[in-house]
C-alpha cells in the first residue's frame, strides 16, 4: 500500500532521522538500526517523499561508518589536535554519501554555489539591509562574545594552537556547510518547504556536534546559529558567506580554548 505525501507530515520521517543522529553520535547503533529499519518502511510506502527519505538514510549510514572509522582511529596514540583534524575531515564521508544518492538519482546539486553579491540587501521583518553590514554585524557580535575569553588566555596558548585553529575551522566550515546547506538543503527544498528544509537541517546540524562531545543543551544552541546560516544561503542565494561567518566563529571556539 502507498500514501501519498499529502497523509503524512514530514516530521514521520523527520524525527527518526534526527534520533538517528542522536543514537549515532552516542554510539547506539542498534537503536540507529531500527530507525534505518523504519525510514526504509516508509521509504516504500511513502511515495512522494521517498527521495528525501533516501537522503535521511544516506546521510545515517555514512555517518555510521564515519563513527566506526574514529572507533578505529581511537585505538592509536596521537597528538589530540590530530585527532581532532581527523575526525574533522572524515566529515567527507557523509558528503560522499549524499552525493552518491543524488548522482545515482540524476539530481542538480546547486550548493548554493554563487558568487555572493555584497551589495544587495537583505530583507528582514521590519528593515533591510545590505549583506556587507549584516555579515560586519555578525562578525563584530561574535567577536564581543569571543575577545574577552581569548583576551584571559596566555600568550603561549594562543600561539600554540594558531595553525590548528586555522586548519580546523577551514576544514570544519567547509566540509559542514556543504554537508547541511549545500547538499541536504539544497536535496530537501525541492519537496519541502525552504522554512520546514531549515528547520530540519539546522537541527540536524546542532546534533551532529553530540558526535564530537559537546554537551546536549550546546548542540541545540547551536542549531540556532544552524537557523542563521540557512537564513543566510537562503537570502544571498550564496553559500559563501556562511562558510566565511561559520570560519569566524569556529577560530573564536578554538583561540578561546572551547575546541581542545
């Protein structure tokens, strides 16, 4: 028996997938089973969603794999910023497998991948504003958070971990926004709405954080800032300048010792 999209809200298949990342990151991978078991259920039965159901599933099993390769990683001694740029950079993992599922399917994959045009505006509730003074804005708010925790470590620290702060937040932005507002949002907007495609995907993208150790209530915070870069590529039609802003951010996080 088949149902129509129509019958079914996204979130049947919406919720399984986030549990999945959360069942993933905290290593319980027979209960991430059964939410593959079902989302492959649905799959079947739910045909005008199945495509995006397959991105769920995509999406859980590389990152499966890519939880079984850092077990394995775990097993050898090596400095900890090491480590760090590792698990990182085996994020490609899960972009190999959603951009498997789209070329298999014969999809465009966008990325969002335009030349963002400073000079135009961004239209909020009450005002617009050009994208320049929106990003100078967010920047400059970011660094009264960072500055004065980064201001209270020692000289040393900061020069110690420079380059890895550079190479972990290059890595880090690039290869989660191509991941979260490249691929999956780009894949979801063509069967869901842009807002419910957000939503999804900035929640997503907070969990996805459980997987590196940081705390339950820090990973929903940060699907906040999920909330913002999607705003952000949607708005500029450009990933850019998320990826530039997710950057700033990330060196903050690193320089004000939150990363190691």
């Amino acid at each position: 028996m088949f149902i129509s999209s129509k019958s079914l809200p996204i979130s049947i298949i919406a919720i399984p997938f986030l549990l999945g990342i959360i069942f993933t990151s905290y290593r319980l991978f027979f209960s991430l089973m059964i939410v593959i078991f079902f989302l492959l259920i649905m799959y079947i039965i739910n045909v005008n969603y199945r495509f995006v159901t397959l991105i769920f599933i995509s999406f859980l099993i590389g990152l499966f794999i890519y939880q079984l390769i850092n077990l394995f990683i775990d097993n050898f001694d090596m400095p900890r910023e090491l480590r760090v740029l590792i698990n990182r950079g085996l994020l490609i993992i899960i972009f190999t497998a959603l951009t498997i599922v789209n070329i298999v399917h014969k999809k465009k994959i966008s990325f969002f991948n335009n030349k963002a045009n400073w000079g135009n505006s961004i239209s909020l509730p009450f005002h617009s504003i050009k994208l320049s003074y929106f990003m100078l804005i967010g920047i400059i708010i970011t660094g009264l958070v960072f500055i004065p925790i980064i201001l209270n470590k020692e000289p040393g620290f900061i020069k110690s971990i420079f380059i890895f702060g550079l190479l972990f937040s290059i890595i880090n932005a690039i290869l989660e926004e191509l991941i979260w507002r490249g691929i999956m949002l780009t894949s979801l907007i063509e069967y869901i709405s842009v807002t419910n495609a957000i939503i999804i995907t900035s929640i997503g993208f907070g969990m996805l954080h459980l997987v590196v150790g940081i705390p339950f209530f820090i990973s929903l915070l940060f699907s906040i800032g999920g909330l913002f870069y999607g705003f952000i590529v949607i708005k500029t039609n450009s990933i850019y300048p998320a990826i530039i802003f997710h950057f700033v951010v990330n060196i903050g996080m690193v320089l004000s010792g939150m990363i190691l």
